[in-house]
C-alpha cells in the first residue's frame, strides 16, 4: 500500500535501524467513534512511502473490559520488550490508557494488567512513555475536557514493571495555557435534565521530545482558528514536571495534528501526523523538520 492509500489516525512510526524497516502504528478502525472496537493494525516500510500491511497487532479477547474507541496506539521499546499504550473506553466506565505488551513489535499485544493505568476516576487518553534522566518510567497523558472542560496534561511516575502508578499525577498544563488554542465550537454537557453549554477546550495527542542541546520539549493538539491543530511546549526546568512554557503559534495550524518526531535511518528528523481530520479521510503525513536554535522549525 502507499502512504496516501492508508486510513489511520495518530499515526506513530518506531524505527528499526538495525532491520531496515519502519513501523507504523495508528488508530485504524474505519469508525473510531462507534462501537464496536475492532483493535489495532501496524504497517511497515522500509521507504516510509510503500507499506506491508495491514498486520493484526492488537484484537481483544472476549472478556476485554473495553468495547470502544480504540485509540492512539504507541509502540515503545522498553527493557527488552515492546508495550502498546493505547486508549479505551466502555460504557460506564472512565475513558483510560492501557499499556499491553509483546516479545514481537509486530504484535500479537496482550494487556500488562486488567485495566488503564491511568487514574479510574477520570476521563482520561492518548498515554506516552517518557523515561527520564534517572530511567524512571512516566506516563503523559490528557486529562479530557469531557470531564473537566479545559483539558490538561499530566505526568504519572509508573513503577519499573509499568503496571502499577508510582506516585500520584502532575499537573503540567491546561488548555487554555497556549494562546493560539480556540474553544470548540458547540458543546454541551447533559444535567438535571437540562443542556448546558459550556466552554469546552481540548488537549490531544502528548509526545515529548529531547532536543540535542538538551531542551525538553512536548508536542500537543487543540483546536485553532482554522481548526485542529499542533504546537508545542518547552520545559524550563529540562524534567517532565517542567514548568512548561507555550510557543505562541502552533507548529502546524490548520486539519492536522496528533503528531510524533522520530528519525530516518539516515538521522533526519521527521514529523508525522495524521491531516485531514475528517473521518473516513485521514491520511499519515510526514514532514521533514530540524531544530534551530533551540526551536523545532518545518524545513523548507
């Protein structure tokens, strides 16, 4: 398959130097928005241009807890082992990430426990691991503005094995903390047999990054004047707990977002994310980027 024949939202490439071979994972159910959940496929190139694929990575089994929105799958490589975090949800439960494991990166993925490993009171989604300089694995995540109108993005300390939370979430940012972000433009919450508006502000896709000067920073979605969008954040203190300051404009502005920064073989730094944001059309895109003096520009 070619890069534009493939539907995928969220797409996340994990590099394989050594075999020659890129691997893309991604939200790939043709509806991710009604049920049922079907699971997760993996594609791989060797040219990030024609695709093997679609790869089963991940289906659940019958007594998954989780029936719908399957999202955002990352693919990590972590003390000999790939872990999937990925996002669920079922009804009467809180939207959560859940980590699953594999000896193969391609998959068969088996859930690490039996629930998300983010907090089961909050809605919550679109997980990374971040290990910092000390090799202590964190979880960043969003905190969804479904449940608390202005999403924010928190960091949890996870024990070595990733199974348990470590320590108790960070706050990091909220929403309404970038300027460039715009309140959705209809939204409203059901109560007391009533619907009531409210200003609603998103936070997708985290993905945190370290620069070659050191600089920390973490690419995020919202919506912008022209719709979904990506920027950035840069922690002023180098760690995840930050704080993090907001670029003024976004790095991509206009019907894309929830992106990743990997590298080429040949070490080029390359971004990729998922544009247009319309269902059934999303498409991965790649985009060759660098950093310059302590920014991350689109090269031209």
């Amino acid at each position: 398959m070619k890069t534009n024949e493939i539907q995928i939202r969220d797409p996340f490439i994990l590099t394989m130097k050594e075999e020659g071979m890129y691997y893309m994972f991604g939200t790939t159910d043709k509806n991710c928005w009604l049920p049922p959940g079907t699971g997760f496929d993996c594609y791989k190139s060797n040219d990030l241009e024609e695709w093997e694929g679609p790869i089963a990575a991940f289906r659940p089994s019958e007594n998954f807890w989780a029936t719908k929105n399957y999202w955002a799958p990352e693919v990590h490589a972590y003390n000999g082992k790939f872990y999937m975090f990925a996002t669920f949800k079922a009804d009467k439960r809180y939207r959560g990430t859940q980590i699953l494991v594999s000896d193969s990166i391609e998959g068969p993925y088996e859930p690490l426990t039996d629930g998300p490993v983010t907090p089961h009171n909050w809605e919550c989604l679109d997980g990374t691991l971040f290990v910092d300089d000390d090799g202590k694995p964190w979880i960043v995540f969003c905190h969804e503005w479904t449940q608390i109108h202005n999403g924010s993005i928190c960091a949890m300390p996870l024990s070595p094995d990733l199974k348990t939370a470590d320590g108790k979430p960070v706050f990091l940012f909220d929403a309404t903390e970038a300027s460039w972000v715009r309140p959705l433009k209809t939204w409203s919450e059901e109560g007391d047999g009533e619907r009531h508006r409210m200003p609603a502000y998103v936070t997708d896709g985290p993905f945190v990054h370290r620069m070659a000067d050191g600089k920390l920073i973490m690419l995020w979605s919202s919506t912008g004047d022209s719709g979904y969008a990506m920027g950035f954040a840069w922690s002023e203190s180098g760690t995840i707990s930050g704080p993090w300051i907001q670029e003024e404009e976004p790095l991509w502005k206009k019907d894309g977002g929830h992106g990743m920064i990997f590298r080429t073989f040949d070490e080029q730094l390359m971004l990729t994310f998922h544009s247009p944001n319309k269902t059934p059309d999303e498409r991965p895109t790649f985009i060759e980027i660098e950093e310059v003096c302590g920014d991350i520009r689109i090269k031209t």
